[in-house]
C-alpha cells in the first residue's frame, strides 16, 4: 500500500471514531473525582438512600391504614344490625330508614342493617307482622322457612320455624321457600309454604288469620281502654262486664277478623287483667 493510500485509511477511521464518541456533560476528571469522593464519603451515599427508603417506607404505611380504615367502615356499615322485639300481648310499629313501616304482633322479632339500608333493603322477622314498603329497590323479607320479595307493597307475613304464610294486599310479592321454590302473590291472593318445601297459592277470605289491611284493623293511640270495649262489643256484637276499673289509655292495633278471645288477651294482658267467659256472647273482666 502505496502512503497516499495509507494516510486516507487513517483519515477515515479517525473521521469515524471521532463521530460516534459519546459526548459527555463532564470531562473524565469531573467523573473520576466524582467516584473517588462516593468512595471517600461511604456515609453521604448511605444517607441517601435511607432517605429513599424510609419515603417508600411511608407510603406504604400511608396506603395501608387507608385500606384498613376503608374495610373496617364498609365491614361496620354493612354488619352494624338493629333488632326489635314485640313483647307478648302488644303490638309495636318500626319505622325503616326508607320510610317503609313494620307492624308486629306481640311475640315477633325483625332484624335489619340500618347503615347498610341504602344498598340493601333486607329484614328477617321471627312472629307475624304487616309490611307498608315503598317503593324503591328490592326489599326483601327473610325467614327459616322461606323469604317474600317485594318493590313496593303491602303484605303480611306469619313466620316461625314450622309455618310460612304470606298475604298480599297491594302490589306484587314474590315467595321464595328454602327449596327455592316460588311464586308471585297478586293482591287478594296467600301462600302458605308446607313443611315439605310445597307452595300452596289460594284466595284470602276475611276469615284469614293474617292481619288484613288498615281499614279492617282497629288502631288506637292513647284512648280509654273503656272506648275500645265499647268498639269490641259493636263490632263482635257481645256484652263485656268488669268488676274492676278501666281506668287506663290504650295503644295498639289488631285486626278486626281475630277471634274475640284474642283481641281480649291483647287487651288484657298489658294491665294485669284477664277475662271469663259467662256465655257464648258474654265476658267479664277481672284483675289477675
């Protein structure tokens, strides 16, 4: 190779290196003092990244409280119950977070989650009760023997652990039994669900022993138990006598196709009073 040729190949590979060299912000003393003073000053490179550290750190522990809280509330609005018992011989009405009312019998209970309401209209009673829902989301009522659901409705329900009876007044219900077995209840019409998971679907009449709707229903706030006598011996067409006063005021409500003797005991019962029976259309009250 001849120098004239020599000396372009040299051009032309320093023309080449020299344009692909990296450029660099510092020089390569600025660089070298850089790593000589981290490997001098171990202790300001450790600071550092415990700063880093100790910052995740905290953010972790920021992000996990607001988890804990939020399970905590949601576990407390959702399981936080509210129970009411109806005391034997009474009657009690429950007001529900949405407007809707409860009307229990004496011997019921209902169970219902107040903070979790909102999102989900759910009741189990134990006993007999009316329900005046409105309208709204599903609402539904729950029992050993079965569950009614509703949108917006009047209806009453005798529930226990043997027997399951369901009555619509207003509205559509919908009866589940635990077989999940159903049916959906028009106005005027009952369910009864057997110890063996069957519905049976059939007419009410007003000799039904559930609760019938406010117009047939005697409902009373702090009147003279003596008025209400009077209302039960127009109304069952009988004679009631008493050998002792009946000097109290009465709260409740029944139904007007209960059997005499029933509405009698709820009468009764509260002050400490009972009944006899002198005839087929007579009674006489006494004190226990």
């Amino acid at each position: 190779m001849n120098n004239k040729n020599l000396h372009n190949k040299n051009y032309i590979e320093e023309d080449f290196f020299s344009s692909a060299e990296t450029k660099y912000e510092k020089s390569k003393a600025d660089v070298w003092n850089d790593i000589i003073s981290k490997i001098d000053n171990p202790q300001e490179t450790s600071s550092e990244l415990r700063k880093t550290t100790s910052l995740q750190l905290r953010i972790f522990y920021a992000i996990a409280a607001a988890i804990v809280l939020l399970l905590g509330t949601t576990l407390m609005l959702r399981f936080y119950s509210s129970s009411n018992y109806c005391p034997d011989g009474k009657q009690l009405t429950v007001n529900l977070p949405d407007g809707s009312t409860v009307s229990m019998q004496s011997n019921s209970t209902i169970t219902y989650y107040p903070l979790w309401w909102k999102f989900s209209r759910r009741i189990v009673l134990t006993g007999e009760a009316f329900f005046d829902v409105k309208k709204g989301n599903e609402f539904k009522v729950s029992s050993p023997r079965g569950s009614t659901i509703v949108l917006g409705t009047s209806f009453n329900i005798f529930a226990s652990n043997y027997e399951y009876k369901v009555a619509c007044f207003t509205g559509k219900v919908k009866v589940v039994s635990a077989h999940e077995r159903s049916v959906i209840l028009s106005p005027d019409y009952s369910a009864e669900i057997t110890p063996s998971g069957e519905i049976k679907v059939s007419k009410y009449t007003a000799e039904s022993d559930l609760l019938i709707d406010e117009n047939n229903m005697f409902d009373y706030s702090s009147v003279p138990l003596s008025k209400v006598i009077i209302d039960i011996e127009d109304h069952y067409n009988i004679t009631i006598t008493s050998s002792t006063g009946l000097n109290y005021r009465y709260t409740g409500f029944f139904s007007k196709h209960k059997s005499v003797e029933d509405v009698l005991v709820l009468l009764c019962k509260p002050y400490g009073l009972t009944y006899v029976v002198l005839s087929d259309n007579k009674y006489h009250i006494i004190k226990n």
